[in-house]
C-alpha cells in the first residue's frame, strides 16, 4: 500500500476544494441555509490559501538553507593609473 503525499494534498486547490464543496453539501442536506454553506466554503478555502502558502514558504526555506550562502561583495575600487604614475614632490 502507497503512503499519502501529505504535503501534496494539503497544497492542492482540488483537494481543498472537494473538502469544501463535500461540507457545503452537508449544511444543504441537513437543511442549512445557503447563505451559510457559502460564508463556511469560503472560509474552507482561505484557510486552504493559508496552508499552501505555509507549507510553500516552509519549503522555499528548507531548500535555501541547503543551499551554501554567497560571500558577501566587497567593493575594491580600482586606483587610477594616472595617479600611479605622478611623483610626489
């Protein structure tokens, strides 16, 4: 038997949106009010936008910190060679 791909399924807009149509129809069936059904799947999928946004910037971060870091510029300015080649009385 395969493992589920949590991170997979938590950052899929399809996933997120079976979740909220599948409570949107309970409210319905149990003779909610539709207002309520839409206020509660719109909250559904905010909170969807949240999760893959986190799970998104969580995994941005782990594969930087992978990554070894620059080292820093240092601006050297070049003299000019006119002032290399005058005489100091």
């Amino acid at each position: 038997m395969k493992e589920i791909d949590w991170k997979s399924k938590l950052t899929s807009r399809k996933f997120w949106t079976a979740i909220a149509e599948f409570v949107t129809m309970l409210i319905v069936a149990f003779n909610g009010s539709q207002e309520t059904a839409t206020q509660v799947a719109a909250i559904i999928m905010a909170g969807a936008a949240v999760v893959a946004y986190i799970i998104g910037e969580g995994l941005a971060d782990a594969a930087g910190a992978s990554k070894p870091s620059l080292p820093p510029i240092v601006f050297n300015p070049k003299k000019d060679e006119s002032e290399e080649d005058q005489v100091n009385p």
